[in-house]
C-alpha cells in the first residue's frame, strides 16, 4: 500500500512540477479539455494561482516531496514519527486541495484539468493513508480458534 502511495505523490509530483513549469514559462499549456467548465489559462491566470510571487503549484511540488521524503523515511526506518507526518502531510494535502476546487467552483468558475489531477490524486492519497494507518487490516499475529 504505501508503494501506491508514493507512485501517487510521484505523480502529483510531476503534475505540481508541469504547472510550476507552465507558470515561469509564462505559458498555460495544453489544456485537454477546453470547454466552458475547464479553461486552465484563466483558472492559472487567475490572482488565486500565486500566493505572493509563488505559484501555488510551487507548493504543490513541496507538499509531494515532503510526503515522498515521509514515506521513503517511514519504509526504510518505520516508527511512529514518520508515520505521522505521512498522515499530517495527507492531510494537508487533502485541506488545501478542497480550498483550491472551492476557489475554481465557485470563485473562479472554472476547472484546470491539471489541478484537478493534482486535487484527485491528493484526496486518494489522504483516502489510502488514513484507511492504512488508522484502519489497518487484521493482524497477521491475531490468535484463531
């Protein structure tokens, strides 16, 4: 399980480092399905695509790479703290990509489909995590009568 977690932040990763890209090449990409709900030029036109001078998707390469970093660290040494800031880090992920579909829906009022790659691929990260860490199978050691 958590090797499909981390095949996730690797592509949320990849996704976060594409819209960054597009974002200093002052350029807005090929959006696959351009119509009147999805229009990535004005969803990363928008003021909403930066915080300050930083692309917001700027902190989505961030967020996968530290949630990368946890599970990698998790893997190898295990342990309590690591497994909580892979929770932590889902979570967040999870929090700020919610606010960011709400600013496209309803302020906005439009889609990019990249970011709405990045916000499904952050929710099935928090869904995996949080059923793996806090909802585990039965154990393997548990007595059977």
């Amino acid at each position: 399980m958590k090797r499909i977690v981390m095949l996730l932040a690797v592509a949320g990763l990849l996704d976060s480092v594409y819209l960054t890209y597009l974002h200093y090449a002052g350029q807005t990409g090929i959006c696959p399905l351009n119509n009147p709900f999805v229009d990535c030029g004005l969803v990363l036109g928008s003021p909403y695509a930066t915080i300050g001078p930083l692309p917001v998707a700027l902190l989505g390469v961030a967020h996968y790479s530290f949630l990368l970093l946890w599970l990698v660290m998790d893997l190898v040494r295990g342990g309590e703290f690591f497994r909580r800031l892979v929770l932590l880090q889902s979570t967040i992920g999870a929090g700020v990509s919610a606010y960011l579909v709400y600013l496209q829906m309803a302020v906005i009022g439009s889609f990019c489909f990249f970011c709405m790659v990045s916000a499904a691929v952050s929710f099935l990260i928090f869904v995996l995590v949080w059923r793996y860490y806090c909802h585990p199978g039965p154990k393997s050691e548990s007595v059977q009568a």
